[in-house]
C-alpha cells in the first residue's frame, strides 16, 4: 500500500493519508455515521468562501493568524472543546456541517512531494472505510463503483472551493484589511471579562475607506458579501460563549481562538 510522506504535517483530523487504489482495496467498503467523532473537541474548523453565507447563520468566520491566514468556523471559545457536538460526535440536525468535515475520511494528496497531480486518499485509521461487508464497495473489480466516484467529486470540488478562497484571502491581504481580532465578554458574577485573541478579523475601518471601484469591483465578484456574511457572524460569538458556559467549559484565563 502506498502511504503519503509522513514528514508533511498532516490535516486536521488525519491521522495518516493513504492512497486508494483497487489493487490494494478491491474489495473495500465505504460506510456512512451519524455522529462525527473526528469533530468531537475541535474547536475550529477550515471553511471555503463558497461556506460563509451557510456557516455565518450558526458559528462565527473566523481567520487564523499568522502569515497565511484561513477561514475557521469557530466551534468553541477554548481549545478543546466544541459546543455543537458531544464526546461521539453526535450533531444537530439544524447544524450546518463544514465541507471539511463530510469530506472526512477522504482527501486528495501527493503521494510524492515530486508529484504534479493528485490522488484520492484516505485516513487509514478511519473505521469509516475498510475491508468489512457492510457500506458500500468502493471497486467493482478494477473499476471505481459510484460511491468512490462521489469520494472523488466532492474532493475535487473541495479543491476547487479551496482556490476561490486562496483567491479571497489574496484580496483581503492585498489590501491589508484583516487584523489581529479580540473579544471580551463580561460574564455576569465574573470578576472580569473573558477575554479571547489569537485570530483574525476584518478591519471595518480599512474597509469602509476603501477607493469605490474596489468596493464596485468586490460587491460584483461576491467578495463583498462574503466579507459582510463574516462580519455579521462575529455577533455569534457570545452565543457560542454562552453554550459553552452551559456546558461548565467556560474558562476565565486569557486562551486563543484559533
């Protein structure tokens, strides 16, 4: 079996990246779960752009920091913990579940950093696809069956999505609109605020002085709703506070977002 390089950091969530293939996997099932266990205390999660206005309803748009930043769903205040989920992964019905995580076992990878294309891997430490009856077959014979084909879409769907919100991101940082974001929220009988950084956030101040023919130019590609869809998801914040204060989890020193 072939494995991808174990000295790339891997994704979140993967524990290993093994390519599929039906030499290998021929007789191999894929089979589905209601409760995510891989979501279970991941606090945040990668979005795509493609996401905010679906995502911005239940969780707040975050940005990581540093030099590339990324579009999180912020899931919990403290690392470690997710509101929207329990220990096994059970979710809401109503919950809006990120592309990141239904694509879960799968991905797409270079089985070689030298490598020009990629290949459909999968989590070999995934109970999700394996050699057992049950679920659907990934290889009839030699041939992909519909359910490895469906893998493959969403993954290349995933991918592209992934290069618009590259794109975004470039814009953003082009015209230097996101800083560093900070939230405090003042807890009743607390003696102090909780108080979180270590994110990104836009700069609604930068943003409003924009020249017209970027902003023009932004609100006809869908730029600029995207950037609305992420601001109005910030007011979200307390309420994922709140749900995590029900759940005991709320902690009273100064942790990161993301």
């Amino acid at each position: 079996m072939t494995t991808a390089p174990q000295s790339v950091e891997l994704p979140v969530f993967y524990k290993g990246v093994m390519a599929l293939n039906s030499r290998d996997h021929a007789s191999w099932h894929r089979r589905t779960t209601d409760k995510a266990s891989w979501l279970a205390n991941q606090h945040v999660v990668p979005l795509t752009v493609e996401e905010f206005p679906q995502a911005q309803r239940h969780f707040p748009v975050i940005f990581s920091s540093g030099r590339d930043p990324i579009p999180l769903a912020l899931m919990g205040m403290n690392e470690g913990v997710n509101v929207f989920v329990d220990s096994a992964g059970a979710l809401p019905d109503s919950f809006y579940v990120p592309a990141y995580v239904r694509r879960y076992p799968f991905i797409l990878a270079k089985l070689t950093p030298e490598a020009s294309e990629l290949s459909l891997c999968f989590d070999p430490s995934s109970n999700l696809v394996g050699d057992f009856a049950e679920g659907e077959a990934l290889f009839d014979g030699v041939t992909p069956t519909d359910a490895c084909k469906a893998a493959l879409y969403f993954c290349e769907q995933f991918e592209a999505a992934g290069q618009k919100t590259t794109a975004f991101i470039a814009e953003l940082i082009q015209h230097d609109l996101l800083m560093e974001g900070e939230v405090a929220i003042q807890q009743d009988g607390a003696e102090r605020p909780f108080v979180y950084r270590g994110f990104q956030m836009v700069n609604q101040a930068k943003l409003r002085d924009l020249p017209g023919d970027v902003l023009t130019n932004w609100n006809q590609t869908g730029v600029l709703s995207m950037i609305f869809a992420h601001l109005h998801s910030l007011e979200l914040t307390r309420d994922i506070f709140l749900r995590q204060v029900r759940l005991g989890e709320a902690s009273a020193e100064v942790p990161a977002l993301a």
